[in-house]
C-alpha cells in the first residue's frame, strides 16, 4: 500500500488560524527606558541591567552578559534573579546549609564547606536567599524574553505539499 492510496479520500475541513507569537510589550519604550523604574532596587544602572539582559536572552551566559555589560560577574547574577530570571547556584542541600548558616546554626567557613561551593557561588546563594525578586520587573523585561514571531525552526519542519 502506497501513501497515495492511504491519503486518497482524505481531505481538509478546516482550516487552523496562524495567531503567531503573543506579544507581552504594547509601549514603544527601551528596556533601558522601562528598568529606569526598578534603577534604585538594582545593583547597577539601569543602562547596564538591559545590557545584561539584551545579552543574556540571545543566549550568551551570565559572565559573557557581564562582560558585555561591564560589570562583575555576580553583580550580572543578581541583576536577572532580581528581574525575575530563576538564578541560583546553589543545590537543595546547600541551601539547607545556607539557611542554618543565616540563622546562625553554622559558621560562614563550616557552611561554606558543607555546600561545596566557591565564595561567589555561596555569597550569591545568600543573597538569592534573603533577597525577592524585584515586584513588576519581570513584566518590564517580558518584551526582552520572548520570541521574535519567526519560527527558529520553520526550516526542520516539512510542510503540507510535502507529503502530497
């Protein structure tokens, strides 16, 4: 049996409407524009927060977004965990130890030990610890991560005429 003979009879009722790609940013402004708001809660200006931003969302890592952005490596970290990016380098354990350390059940160097982490990585689980994220930034940088409306993958994927 051919695919010609199992395709014979079969034919298309409706049709599926393309609605794209929601778009979570209505106003023209720049990300650097819309972080201004956050600007005092921010460890960095808000010009260097959407630097690290713009670069980390095209897919670079939190250093390179440092680098690009000109600032310390853990000020990066902090700058997306705040903006609502899930940033932590802590496991389950080692926030354990981070928590008996910051109510004073541990010693910084025996916690420190217990998580089997560098200083930056423990100092930043700290903060991440004692620290929320910044309320109503995440809305602010939406725009920043979403997907652009062209289909990364439009290329892998064969189309309707290609089965006929």
């Amino acid at each position: 049996m051919t695919l010609s003979e199992i395709a014979a009879g079969l034919e298309v009722t409706t049709r599926q409407r393309d609605r794209g790609v929601a778009t979570a940013d209505g106003t023209n402004a720049s990300l650097r524009e819309r972080l201004t708001a956050f600007e005092d809660q921010l460890p960095c200006s808000a010009e260097r927060a959407a630097a690290v931003v713009e670069t980390y969302t095209e897919g670079a890592s939190v250093g390179r977004a440092a680098a690009v952005a000109t600032v310390p490596k853990t000020t990066a970290a902090k700058t997306l965990y705040l903006l609502g990016e899930p940033i932590d380098p802590l496991t389950p354990t080692a926030k354990r130890v981070v928590d008996d350390w910051l109510t004073g059940d541990l010693s910084r160097t025996d916690a420190r030990t217990l998580a089997g982490v560098g200083d930056n990585e423990f100092a930043l689980g700290a903060y991440v610890a004692t620290h929320d994220p910044i309320e109503g930034a995440d809305a602010a940088i939406a725009d920043a991560c979403s997907l652009d409306d062209e289909d990364p993958l439009s290329d892998a994927r064969s189309g309707l005429s290609d089965l006929i």
